[in-house]
C-alpha cells in the first residue's frame, strides 16, 4: 500500500507544479509577446538501491519548456512597435542577467538615446551592442530589422539614414529554455568531462517583422481556466486514491491481527 501512496503523491506534487505554471500563464496573459510555459512534458527517473531491484519510480519534468506558437498581431501606429511574425526573438540585454531572447516588440526611446523593451531591457543591435538613436523628425523599421530615421538637422528632402540594425536570432540552431526570470537562453550543454558550457547567442537574422504591430502573448485565457479545473479534478481524485490505499491498509492489518 505504501507504493500506492507513493505514487499518489508524487502525482499530487506533478498537479500542484501545473497548477503553479498555469497561474502564471494566466497572470501574463497580457503582456506583450509573453511565451506561455507548457506543463505536459514529463519523464521517468528511478531511485536505485545498492545491490536491489527498482524499487521507486519517480516523474519528471522538463523545466523551462514554453510553447512557441504565434500570437495575435495588434496594429498600434506606433512606428517603434514591432512584431515578430513567425520564428525568431529579438536579441535583448535584461537589467539583471545574462544576454537573452525575447519576442517583445514595445519598444521606446529612454533619456540617453537607448532603445528598450517594455520591460525595461536594452535592445541589442546585430553587433549585440546596445542601439543608441539620435534625435529624429520621423523613424522607420523595415522588415529585416533596419531602422532608419530623419535626422533633425538633416533637409526635408533628405533619404532617411540607416542607423542600426535589429539583433535578432531565428531559434533554429539552439536548444532553448525559458529561465525564471522569463528570459528565453539556450541550455546549458554539458560534455564529456562534466563541464558546462552555455552557447553564446548569437546575430543570425533570418527573421521577418512587421513595424507598426505588436505580438500579444501567446496564452488563451479560457484554455488556461479550463486546466484549472482539470487539474482540481485530478488532485480530488488522487486525494481519494490516498484514503482508499488507507482503507485497503487498515482492512489487511485487521485481518491479520491476532485474535484475543
């Protein structure tokens, strides 16, 4: 029976950590380009004894999955709004971290001329330097990425200037994870000796974006309730699987007892 309830709560432990990534799935469901955490991927692990047979198997997760499906595009008017359509991030500089990937596209200009994200994250040119842009009477972004703007001083006439150019990487080439504080990197590869070694992000472009347009977050609110409850249901059951191994415990020791 012990077994029984083992694997009980080991289920109750999975349930609760679902719960967990779907409330923040729900909680970010409005920000910009967010990547949902994905919640069904799971493995199998066994405690070994010395000189003994399995005796425990465990379920695992694969931490730092998230879903890479396309969100809705949103037309803003804003010329430093920019979405990604399709795959690939935008290469960004976070205020704590290491360099990482991101799809969000609200961009703004802060008091020293550095772009950044709505959250506040340095947007990276393809040299992975922080862009820095002059004052202008008109910007513009082009589908690969390429801003240029009408300098102040320059003539009405004048063709606008190329000024940087996006960072961004198309995913293909990295095995990705999403970290906890949001930001998506590339997994920590581990080799032969045992040593670690996190693939440096690099400019590879190939990445299509629409100016003007923001992409929202790739959750569905409704499909996140509806888990929810899914996963009440399944921690009430288990609960009751908990109390029917207990029953099953108590009724095999009376029979065995001794009698007076």
């Amino acid at each position: 029976m012990d077994r029984m309830i083992h694997t009980a709560l080991n289920s109750l432990k999975m349930i609760l950590q679902n719960q967990q990534i779907t409330s923040q799935n729900i909680s970010n469901a409005s920000v910009i380009g967010y990547r949902k955490d994905a919640n069904s991927e799971f493995g199998t692990a066994y405690l070994n004894g010395e000189d003994q047979l399995n005796a425990r198997v465990f379920a695992t997760r694969q931490i730092g999955v998230f879903s890479n499906q396309q969100g809705e595009l949103e037309s803003t008017e804003n010329p430093l709004d920019v979405a990604i359509n399709g795959n690939g991030f935008f290469i960004v500089q976070p205020r704590v971290g290491d360099v990482a990937l991101s799809r969000r596209g609200d961009f703004s200009i802060d008091q020293e001329g550095q772009l950044k994200d709505g959250d506040g994250s340095l947007v990276l040119g393809n040299d992975l330097q922080p862009i820095v842009i002059p004052a202008f009477r008109k910007i513009e972004i082009s589908s690969e990425g390429e801003i240029r703007i009408a300098a102040l001083e320059a003539p009405q006439d004048a063709p606008l200037q190329l000024i940087a150019t996006l960072g961004t990487n198309n995913g293909e080439e990295l095995d990705l994870e999403k970290g906890p504080d949001g930001f998506i990197r590339a997994k920590v590869e581990v080799d032969e000796q045992g040593q670690e070694n996190t693939p440096a992000l690099e400019a590879t472009g190939k990445v299509f974006m629409i100016s003007n347009y923001l992409e929202k977050s790739n959750v569905n609110p409704v499909e996140e309730l509806i888990m929810t409850l899914e996963h009440q249901r399944n921690y009430e059951t288990h609960v009751k699987f908990i109390d029917l191994a207990k029953q099953m415990d108590e009724g095999g020791s009376s029979l065995m007892r001794i009698p007076e």
